[in-house]
C-alpha cells in the first residue's frame, strides 16, 4: 500500500532513483539481525528502509553510507526488499543534492581521479601495465583466448600487483593464450555505481566495452570478484555480452584438466574467506576450495561464519574509500576467527578483502600470527 504523506515528494524521488521496493518491507528486523554492522555498532537497515517508505530519510547523514551491499540481509529477508538497490538510490539522491558527511568527501576526490584518469588512485593510465614488466605478458590482440583484466587494485597498489603478478606467472605456466590492455582499460565502475554515481558508471562501462569490442574480446578473466559482478550482471545492460570467469574458476578448471601441474608441497594450516561479491552474489562458493584441496600438504579449515553466511571484510559499497573508524573496523573480527580455527594463512581472492585483511593483520599485531594470500600466490609457490 502506498503512504500518502507530506513527503510524497521525497518518496517519488527515492522512486525515481530506483529505490521502490522499501514499500515490501514488513519490519521483521532480520535484516539487522544479519548485518555485520551489528557486531560493533549500532546500524538498523530496518529503520532505514522504515525512513525511506515514509520520506523522511535523512541524506546528510552517515547511516546511509554505511552499507557495505554485502548482500547478507538481501538472502534473508523474507519479502525481496532490494535493499542495495534501495541504499544506492538514497546515495545517488544525497549525491545529486550535493550532500556528503564529512566521512564520505572522499569519495568526491576518486569520482575525480576517475574521470580524469580511469582508476580511483589519480595515477597515470600509462602506468597501467608496469606491474608486468619482465613477466613476460603479451599485449592483447584479437585471436587471443582470453582478456585477462586486472582491474585497479591490481595494477596500481603496491600489495596487490604481486596478486597481478603471481596471476601472470600461472597463466604463463598452464600454457593460457591471454593478454592485457594495459593503459586502454578503465576501473570497472562497480564500486562508484553504489555510491550513487550513476553517470560516472555508465562512463565508464561503456568505454570498456568499446575497448573491447574494437579489439576483439569474447572472453575475459578477472581477479576482482567486483569486477565479476559487474561485467557479467550489470553491463550486458549495454547490450554487452563477453564470457567473464574469476581467477579462482580458471585455477579450478586448469588443476582439474592436469593443464596446471602441483609439483610442491603447501604445509600449513589454510582458511578459506569468500569475498561477498564472489560467494553471496555470484554463487561461486566451491571452484576455490577445490583447488585449494588440490594442493599436498595444505590443511583447509573453515571458519564459523562462511559460504552464503560469509562475514563481510566492510570494503564494498564503495566502503574502500572512507575511513572507517578502528572501533567500527568489523573486519579485526573475521580475521580473529580465522586464527580461532588455527589457521597461518586466510587465503581470498578478492583485492578489498586482501587490503582490509592486511590492515587488520597490522593493527590487530598478527602479522607473526597470520599470512593474507590471494590464491594466485599460493599457487606461484607450488608449481
Ligand atoms: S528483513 Fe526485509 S522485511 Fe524484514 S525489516 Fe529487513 S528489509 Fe524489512
Ligand atoms: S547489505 Fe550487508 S552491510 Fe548492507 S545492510 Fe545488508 S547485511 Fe548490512
């Protein structure tokens, strides 16, 4: 039933952005019940929702940036409330009025580093591909098998292009027929996109696309499971249709095929942590741990919360860019968890994860206690 309110203006702005399904909401508090939030704050996407059906959201303030659209109340809820969808509405309705708290300005400076320069960090797109430098990587050309697209992270953060790396070495080593584009590509857009830059998205996809399309792609890899995401669910909006297969797949498909041969032992006690835009969204929940199961020697334990129950690390919904308080850092808690079940290494795949991981390792003083791999890494060493 619709509400008829004096805030009929606001609700048919919230509708307009795409926000339309807070009126299923029945207020059981599930969604809450699930939230990682939860376990360190106080955060009720109940009361959100409740705001938004009757107008009355506040969108100068920070709750509606909290989300990380993990995704976890989403499979719980009982009445289909797209809540993602409903928080990004709220986001593109807060940016389009210009309205940013103080924890989320810096947002404002990567939508910038981002149009100007195709990745969120403001660094050349010349330097794209330096992290493939003496690894033997080929520019991609049409014929080749598969696009092999790292994605920002990978190609600009000093942690992550040893995933780049590692990832090459792989490749190189099973035989993939692949290439880059190097300075031709451009971020994903999947992160932006939820925090309400609509346009900026759509910029950005669709220069991708042309990219690939002149260059003849059919198939792409990917490292980053937000890059999956949006390659395969949200730009066949653009009439886009390329294969799209996450790293860990490949690694399955070629352990299991005997194309990648393990020739070394992985000795050490091993969990497995799926990022939410793998495992929740995109259902790949098995293809890692199988090749992870393929390694001898390696003790795979998992941790309490886990598959389509995964803990979220907080770094999605755009969440990388704002500076989320120590006390708020939900994340110090997947990581206890992980050394509660005795592992030495939380292996992901998943750039955000990998990063948030790694800062907690540091805060938390683990670093003699924990490693935090990308599975590419664990291969390069047993191969
Ligand atoms: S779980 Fe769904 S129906 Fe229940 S309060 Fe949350 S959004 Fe509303
Ligand atoms: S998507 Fe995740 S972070 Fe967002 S409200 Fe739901 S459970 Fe919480």
């Amino acid at each position: 039933m619709e509400t008829v309110t004096p805030f009929k203006e606001v609700i048919d702005e919230i509708k307009g952005y795409g926000g339309q399904a807070v009126k299923y909401c029945y207020q059981c508090g599930k969604c809450d019940t699930f939230c990682p939030w939860n376990k360190v704050r106080k955060f009720s996407m109940r009361k959100l929702i409740r705001e938004a059906t009757f107008g009355l959201t506040e969108i100068e303030h920070e709750e509606i940036w909290r989300c990380t659209t993990c995704g976890r109340c989403a499979l719980k809820c009982p009445r289909e409330v797209k809540q993602i969808e409903d928080m990004r509405a709220l986001r593109r309705m807060a940016s389009g009025y210009g309205v940013f708290p103080a924890a989320i300005k810096p947002v404002r400076g990567v939508s910038s580093c981002l149009e100007a320069d195709g990745n969120p960090f403001g660094e050349p797109k010349s330097a794209r591909a330096d992290w493939a430098k003496g690894l033997n990587v080929k520019t991609f050309e049409e014929g080749m098998e598969y696009l092999y697209f790292p994605g920002c992270y990978l190609s600009y953060d000093a942690r992550l292009k040893k995933v780049a790396q590692a990832t090459a070495k792989v490749l190189n080593k099973a035989g993939v027929d692949y290439g880059i584009l190097g300075p031709k590509e451009s971020c994903c857009g999947e992160s932006i996109r939820k925090t309400g830059n609509e346009d900026l998205f759509k910029h950005l996809a669709k220069e991708n696309i042309k990219t690939w399309i002149d260059c003849g792609v059919k198939k792409i890899i990917v490292s980053s499971p937000h890059c999956l995401h949006t390659f395969k669910n949200e730009y066949p909006d653009f009439s886009a249709n390329f294969e799209i297969i996450h790293i860990s797949q490949l690694l399955f498909k070629l352990i299991d095929e005997g194309k990648l041969e393990i020739s070394k032992e992985f000795a050490k006690k091993v969990t497995y942590h799926d990022p939410c835009y793998l495992g929740r969204h995109n259902g790949v929940y098995d293809e890692p741990r199988e090749a992870l199961k393929k390694i001898p020697g390696l003790e795979l334990s998992e941790m309490p919360e886990t598959r389509e129950d995964s803990f979220c690390c907080g770094m999605g919904g755009g969440r990388i860019w704002v500076e989320t308080p120590k006390e708020d850092r939900f994340v110090n808690l997947r990581l206890e968890q992980a050394v509660d079940v005795g592992a030495q290494v939380l292996v992901t795949t998943c750039p955000y994860c990998i990063t948030n991981f790694e800062d907690s390792r540091l805060v938390l003083n683990l670093d003699e206690v924990i490693e935090i791999k990308d599975i590419t890494e664990v291969l390069q060493e047993v191969i």
